[in-house]
C-alpha cells in the first residue's frame, strides 16, 4: 500500500486554497500599486485590516508550501528554480523600482525553506507530527519578532536580541537585519522556515487522522489557477502595473 502521505493522486483542495490565496494576492498588490506607488494613500499598508489581510495572504502561501512538500518528488530541483526566481525578481524590482526593491522575499524565503526541509527530511519523517507541528508553531511564534530585534511570542517581546547581531547585510537572510536594509517584501528564513515545516508536520498529522480524504474535492476554477501560482507570481506585478498605467496614464 502506499503511503498515505505521498500517495499520487492528486489533493485538489490543497490547490483550490492556494488558488484562493493567489487571487487575494492580486488584488492585495493591485491595490498596494494604486495606493502605495501611484501616492493615493501610502499609509494603507499600515491600516490594521490591511496588515491583517497581508500576514493571512502570506502565512497561507508558506504553509501550504510546507504541506506540498510532501507530495514534491524532485523537491531539490523545485527549491532551486524557486529560490532562483526570487533572485530574479530582486534583479528586475533593483533596476526598474529601485525604492521598492524586493530582497529576500517571499519566493526566495519558500525555496531555502523547501531545499533546508528536504534536507531534514528523513529525520522529520520520524517525528510525531502532531508534536512536529506544535513545536514548529511555537518557534515560529517565538522567533516572530527577531527581525524586529526581540524574542517572545508573536507581538509581545519578552527577549531583547542584542544590537551587535543585527550589523551584517547578508544575514538578514537569517532574520538579522542591520538598521540600514530595506525590502518591500521581506520574509527571512528565522522565523519563516518553521511556519513551512509546521506545514509539512500538519499534513502529515492530518493523514494520521485519516483527514486527507476530504481534500480529494476541489473547487471549480480556483484549484486549477492554483497550479500554475509560480507563474501567475512571476508574471502579475507586470500586468497589474500595465492596468495601473491604462488608468492614471503614467508610472
């Protein structure tokens, strides 16, 4: 029999909600350019809803990577071609939006993500995944707050990282920071990796509990533009910024 986990048939649920977290993606970042770039309200992004509508779009995409992983056959291969793209897209926002430069995005995040949890994978495959999942949760609860400078849980800083940690550019890869970085899209691996193994532990915890069953159905349209959603990230900012400039007339 194969394993439940890794069996082949395709979960189309799993791809309707990504397909769902694509679509708020879109709009998400329509918005963004109209208000943000185009200057019509740049403080929307700070809007308590709005930063509440950004960490779901967010925390989706990385967790459902995390699951998908356990399907991933070639997971090197995938890591590398997305990590990949998210250098391209630091390459492209560096020299045509440079005040909106993207390092160390969300792409860039899921692909080390993918390549570091493959490379623990048999190790991971031995734990409890309901204890898995708990503990890579609270990490990722307690670890929220480092590119911010603290440890505690989420919002509520109970350890003060010491400034001498945040002073090298590279390591805010790592969630370190210096005072100098900027990146209109910012996910570092700490405290992101352990939201995407604690999606990789979900999953398998969800098989434990004979759960996958019910993610067989998926939902018309939506799991089949989740699919294709490396595409549709690589090519949507081009697109919605042509809509933009079909609607004010200038960049």
């Amino acid at each position: 029999m194969k394993d439940r986990v890794t069996e082949n048939r395709r979960y189309r649920l799993i791809d309707a909600l990504r397909g769902f977290s694509l679509l708020n993606m879109l709009a998400f970042h329509f918005l963004y350019d109209v208000y943000v770039i185009y200057g019509i309200d740049t403080y929307w992004p700070y809007y308590p809803g709005v930063v509440a509508w950004e960490r779901y779009i967010c925390m989706s995409f990385i967790l459902i990577s995390g699951i998908s992983l356990n399907f991933s056959r070639r997971a090197y291969r995938r890591g590398l071609i997305i990590s990949a793209c998210g250098v391209l897209i630091t390459l492209v926002t560096a020299i045509a939006m440079p005040d909106q430069i993207i390092l160390f995005g969300i792409l860039t995040c899921i692909g080390c993500a993918m390549l570091l949890t493959q490379t623990a994978r048999r190790l991971l495959e031995k734990c409890n995944p309901f204890a898995g999942a708990a503990a890579s949760f609270l990490l990722f609860a307690f670890f929220y707050g480092l590119p911010n400078g603290w440890l505690g849980f989420f919002n509520m800083p109970l350890i003060r990282v010491p400034d001498a940690l945040y002073v090298w550019r590279p390591l805010a890869l790592l969630g370190l920071p210096d005072r100098a970085f900027y990146s209109s899209d910012y996910f570092p691996l700490v405290p992101w990796v352990f939201l995407f193994v604690c999606g990789f532990f979900l999953w398998r915890a969800l098989c434990a509990l004979r759960a996958d069953r019910f993610f067989r159905r998926g939902v018309p349209v939506l799991d089949t533009i989740g699919r294709y959603t490396l595409w549709v990230y690589m090519l949507h900012q081009p697109v919605l910024m042509g809509i933009c400039f079909l609607i004010f007339g200038y960049f």
